[in-house]
C-alpha cells in the first residue's frame, strides 16, 4: 500500500532534520551551545533535528550562519518549502483529474522551458486526446478513483498543449524506444498516438528525441521526470509523484537529461523509429 501523505511529509523533515544534525555536528558546536547563541531552549535543537517541529525559514538562517554554513541556506528553505507536497498519492490525484490540473496550472503557465524523460509513455505536450483518455481510465481503475471527470481532464489537457502555441515556450522531449514499442492499449489508440507525435514533432518549438533500444548509453534512469525550467522536478513513481525543488538536486537532473539529450536520436531517424513502430502494430 502507498505511504499516506502524512508519513511521508515526516520522511521529508526527518530529512531535514538529519541534514541539520549533520551541519552542527561539522561545526563543532554542540546542540546547548548553538541554542545559547539562537536564543532557544536546547530542547528546540532536538525537536529540529528530529523533524518533529518543522523548521522556520528563520530556523534555518539562525542554524547555518552559526554553524558556519550560510551556503546551506537555499537548499534547505527550498526543501522545507516543499515538505508537505513532496510525496502526493496517486490515488489522491487520481480522486480529481481535474483538481490536479488546476492545481499545477501555474506552474505550466510560467515556464518557459518543459524537458521529460519517458520510459513508459508520452508526455503531456504530445499526447493525442484518445491515449489521454485510456491512460487516465487506467489510472483511475488500477486506483479505483472516480473516473467521472475524466473528459473534462482531457480538456484541461488539450488546453494546456495551447500554451505551446504562443512561440514563447519550448518543449524539449526524450522518449525510450521501448515506449514506442510498447503496446499497454489497444492497437488502434497506440497508432493514433504515434502518429499524433509524427505531427508533433514537426512543431519548431518541440524538440522530440528517441533513445534506442541499440545504442550508446551513458545511463538509463529508473523513473520518469519532468523539469519545469530549472524551478521544479516531477518525478513518477507508481505510488506517488516526488516534487524537488532543492537548487543542487534540480541541477543534478538537468545534467542528466543532458547526458540523455546526448544519446538520443532527432529529425529523420527518430521518425524512422516511430515508424517502425507503427508498422509493428500491423
């Protein structure tokens, strides 16, 4: 069974926590002599490091400048920011399709920059709306979620392709073969979808590349992820999606989708690959 939000959110500043206890102890200050210095009860330094009170923004800035560590600051406001959406069950997306959507709209509006890494299935700037429609009724089954906003997910989805409309935004897609290969849906709603990416692909603001199956690899990630500039990371896993938000973790994956970018196959050859593929369906 899935982890529920709230033990999740405590793995996260337990996280935390662990990374303060690990700055004070470089410093070389105990936990009675950083809470002279801060003003606090000493207690208060256990209850940090121990995740069980979430730490200020404030906290934070207090503990790394006396402990001698100011370049820890942004990471650590980042991971505290994000602590309580850091894990999001998927059977608590999938309760509203809709609601998700809604909530990320934001997000999707002021990036100017979307890059994904797919293993498994197409992303959302290249999702024809009847492989939209199966993968939602998929989720919603294996959760057993109410399926009966799903149209109107769909539309929100259609809608939010259009932001790539307006040339100030750019899409830059990398996909593994075998998700082209692949066949989890009917044959006939794989075909339109490959061939919704054979239009795609076309778009001078989407950037489609295929990692083949042959091929020099530097590394196979393990899960799917999505960057939104360099602001946040999306990370798919079957029980939950992992939002990062820390400076120093984004840029490990901007890195890697680089080194992905590197070993993926653009233009005429990934379009023969795709091909391939819809001739495999026949």
């Amino acid at each position: 069974m899935p982890a529920s939000s709230s033990s999740s959110a405590q793995q996260a500043r337990k996280a935390i926590g662990n990374r303060l206890r690990a700055i004070l102890r470089q410093s070389g200050l105990t936990s009675r002599a950083l809470a002279k210095q801060a003003g606090w009860e000493e207690s208060r330094c256990s209850r940090l490091m121990s995740g069980r009170t979430p730490p200020t923004e404030r906290d934070i800035e207090i503990w790394c400048r006396f402990c001698g560590a100011p370049e820890e600051i942004p990471d650590l406001i980042a991971a505290s920011r994000n602590v309580e959406s850091a894990y999001m069950e998927w059977r608590q997306f999938q309760r509203s399709q809709k609601h998700l959507n809604e909530m990320r709209r934001k997000l999707y509006e002021e990036t100017r920059l979307y890059r994904f890494y797919s293993s498994t299935t197409f992303p959302w700037p290249v999702q024809a709306p009847s492989y939209m429609r199966v993968l939602m009724l998929r989720g919603a089954e294996l959760y057993r979620s109410d399926p009966s906003d799903i149209e109107e997910a769909i539309r929100v989805r259609v809608d939010r392709q259009r932001l790539l409309d307006d040339g100030t935004r750019r899409a830059a897609i990398l996909v593994e073969e075998s998700a082209l290969r692949a066949q989890p849906f009917p044959c006939e709603v794989m075909r339109d979808q490959l061939n919704y990416l054979l239009v795609a692909m076309r778009r001078p603001n989407i950037s489609l590349g295929i990692l083949p199956i042959e091929g020099r690899r530097v590394q196979k990630p393990a899960e799917n992820f999505h960057l939104y500039d360099e602001a946040q990371v999306f990370i798919e896993l079957l029980t939950a999606a992992v939002t990062i938000m820390q400076p120093r973790e984004i840029a490990l994956y901007v890195q890697l989708f680089d080194d992905l970018t590197a070993d993926a196959v653009f233009g005429s050859k990934a379009q023969t690959l795709i091909n391939a593929a819809i001739r495999n369906l026949d």
